[in-house]
C-alpha cells in the first residue's frame, strides 16, 4: 500500500480552512456567492478607491459597484472613509474583509 505524504501547500490549505473562524467563514461564503461582490472586494484590496477606481478595475458599471460596495459595507467587509460626502467616497477594506481576500487569492 503507497504511503500518502502532506504536501505543505496541502497541509496549510487544510489548516487554514479547520482553524478559520465562523465570522471568516461567513463571510467568505457570503462574498462568494456573488462574482460582484468578489471581485468588488479584490478591487479595493489594501488600497483607498473612489468608486470609479472600482468600475475601471472590474469593467461593471457605476450602478453594480455602488451596489456592491453598499452589501460589502453591510456585511462588514468594506468601510467608507467620508460617508457625510455625497461624491468622493473613498472605501477601504476592513480587518474582515482582509481575511477574506487572504483566502480567496
């Protein structure tokens, strides 16, 4: 019988996914169930966008990322810098929505 040995990729894969917390879980599910809201998510990344930064990186149009990022803010995964501005939102990820990005790459 062949002796079946981890791979450490395998291994911290397996890990990762055995020691994940609830609220990960959550919302990595969450995020996954809609190609808007990840690849919204992965564009913003570690960085500080305006929404038309987000349309240009993922080809969607104004009215699918606004209403993206409105459902990553809701699930705690985006953050806006300056909500009392009507034009000029600047949007972050939060420490959740880095972890979440952490396992979708």
């Amino acid at each position: 019988m062949p002796s079946f040995r981890w791979s450490p990729v395998l291994y911290k894969k397996i890990t990762y996914l055995l020691f994940m917390k609830k609220e990960v879980v959550d919302a990595l599910s969450y995020t996954r169930l809609s190609e808007h809201r990840t690849k919204t998510l992965l564009a913003i990344g570690d960085e500080v966008v305006l929404p038309k930064d987000i349309s240009k990186k993922t080809g969607y149009r104004a009215t699918h990322t606004s209403r993206s990022i409105k459902q990553l803010i809701e699930a705690g995964l985006v953050k806006c810098l300056n909500p009392e501005k009507i034009k000029g939102r600047l949007f972050v990820t939060t420490d959740l929505g880095k972890e979440v990005i952490k396992y979708i790459r």
